[in-house]
C-alpha cells in the first residue's frame, strides 16, 4: 500500500543497513509450551538482542538516517526504558551523544544499563506527564535529534526487521502474536510479515489496564488513556502514534488484553520451563496464549514473542 507511511521496501532498506549490527536472534522450542496451548509454537528471542530488547533496531535505523551536523549535537529520547538502551547503544556505536528522558520509576536496571551505554538520564513523573514536551525542549536548547520510541517511519522499519527474520526462519506460521505500546514493532512486523507469508493472522496483544491499542482499533481513530499502571511497562504507552496505526490499521487483524496477574505468571512459566529471563512485556504473548486468549490455535504454528529481557528480578520472588 503506497500510501502508508512505509512499505517492505523501506523495512528491507532497514534490515541491510542493520546487518552487523544487531544479532539475528533464534527461534526457541518448548514441549511444555506446545502441550499447554494445544500448537506449535515458536519464540523469538529478541530478549536476547543487543541492549535486551528489539529497540535497538528501531532506534540505530533512525539514528544512521542523521547528517554528521545533526550527529554532532547527539540525540534525545523519551523512554521507560529499552528504547532507552536501544538510543544509547546506538549512540555509542555511531560516536554520538545521546540524553535519556525516562520516568523515575523506571527499573533501576534499565537506569543502570541505560548510562552504562553512555547516555545521560533525566528524570520526569510518568504520571504528571510532559515527558514529550521535556524531550523537546532539551532538543530545541541543544540541537539534539529527538529520536522517537514508535511514532517515526525509519523506527518501526528497523523493528520490522525482525518480522522479516522471522519469515525466513519459520516456514508455515498461520497465526503471529506481537506486543503493543506505541506501535512501532508490531507495525514494522506486520509490514515485514504481510509480505512475506501470505495469509498470515496478526494479533496484537497489550495489557487490559492499557488497552488503548484495542480501543482504537475498533474506535478507527486513536484513542489515548490516561497513562497506564502495568506491571509490562515497556507498553505503558496512553497512545498509539499516527504514523503506526495507519499500519495497523491496514495489516493487523485483531488486538487482545492479558490481565496482570497472567503476565507475570508467564513471565514465571518461560524462566521455570524454557530457563529464558524475558520481562513482563517479554511474556504479554505467551500470557495470551497460555491463557487461551486467542481463538483458533489449535495445531496452528503459532508465534510468539519474547521482545524484552530487561528484568527486574524481584519479580521472581515469591
């Protein structure tokens, strides 16, 4: 569709520019998994990523797109946390300096990692808002490139290269499960996979206590909420971006909700039974599908995705 705001052209653009620079992470198998969902079901591991997530591809695309004028006055982001690592990873690999806006709650471990890429952090309240707007000031006083977490062409073509991984992995895949936040990977896969595997299902999946996703969809116009408390905060995004639901709208069939406490069982289930760390965000699929929240599995291929593995591991206590 020549319309939307990037094709599979621009997503293989993304993948060749990416190659050497990101792992093309494995597809994992687990007995237990299939026998608990009744299909086949394939991971993929991008927890085990560079920075621990999928974001680095996004944000590294973007970021080679700038002018050595625009690289000399760094880059800013707005980010709860892998976007985060993903910038300031891409930064280091590209010479550049890069300012992180990331909410004060956000995991110490994404903090640590995030400055130990070289960024420097600035702190704002989730909740109060305005994490745009300080983003956006410190680029106008800087000349910093604002680097944004999903609403940018370039970004959700590099998250695309994972689904074009993907299709040349798995042969057969009927039913794709994909995280939501802001839209961005989701986007970029379904792009990527609508391409390469001909009648393939999308199903997006996101938080109950943050569906705002789900209810644009069916709203056919993006709906924000106000900004979400979840246990899965890599999507704790109130709202989709322009430039992503016009993807979605084209690509994706459908948008499902996993309560929290279904998160964080499954976020348990893949370290207890695939031995892999992945965070709550990492485990939204497999909740949805342990759960039997997605219609018609039964002996499908199915996928699923571990996108993060950024954990904070007190969440494996008790």
């Amino acid at each position: 569709m020549a319309d939307l705001p990037f094709t599979i052209a621009d997503v293989e653009a993304a993948a060749a520019r990416l190659r050497g620079h990101v792992h093309h992470t494995p597809m994992l198998r687990s007995t237990i998994l299939d026998e608990a969902v009744g299909a086949t079901v394939v991971a993929k591991s991008e927890h085990l990523q560079r920075s621990g997530s999928f974001k680095i591809r996004g944000a590294l695309n973007r970021m080679m797109q700038m002018s050595s004028a625009q690289r000399a006055c760094g880059a800013v982001a707005f980010s709860s946390g892998n976007h985060a690592q993903g910038v300031a990873l891409a930064g280091r690999i590209l010479g550049m300096a890069t300012t992180i806006v990331m909410p004060y709650d956000a995991p110490d471990v994404k903090k640590r990692a995030t400055r130990a890429y070289g960024a420097e952090i600035v702190e704002y309240d989730r909740y109060e808002g305005g994490r745009e707007a300080v983003a956006m000031e410190i680029a106008e006083r800087t000349g910093a490139t604002l680097i944004h977490p999903f609403n940018d062409p370039f970004v959700a073509a590099g998250q695309g290269s994972c689904g074009l991984e993907v299709a040349a992995d798995v042969a057969d895949l009927e039913i794709a499960l994909i995280p939501v936040g802001g839209g961005g990977l989701i986007s970029g896969m379904a792009t990527a996979l609508r391409a390469k595997v001909p009648g393939i299902r999308i199903i997006g999946v996101e938080p109950e206590v943050a569906n705002d996703a789900q209810q644009s969809m069916a709203a056919g116009r993006i709906i924000e909420i106000a900004q979400p408390k979840t246990i899965a905060d890599g999507v704790a995004s109130p709202a989709i971006g322009p430039v992503t639901f016009a993807v979605m709208q084209a690509y994706v069939d459908e948008i499902i909700t996993v309560p929290e406490d279904e998160i964080l069982s499954a976020t348990r289930f893949i370290a207890t039974h695939m031995k892999q760390i992945v965070e709550p965000t990492g485990a939204l699929t497999t909740a949805a599908l342990l759960n039997h929240r997605v219609t018609d599995v039964a002996h499908k291929r199915v996928l699923t995705l571990f996108c993060g593995g950024n954990a904070d591991l007190s969440i494996f206590a008790g």
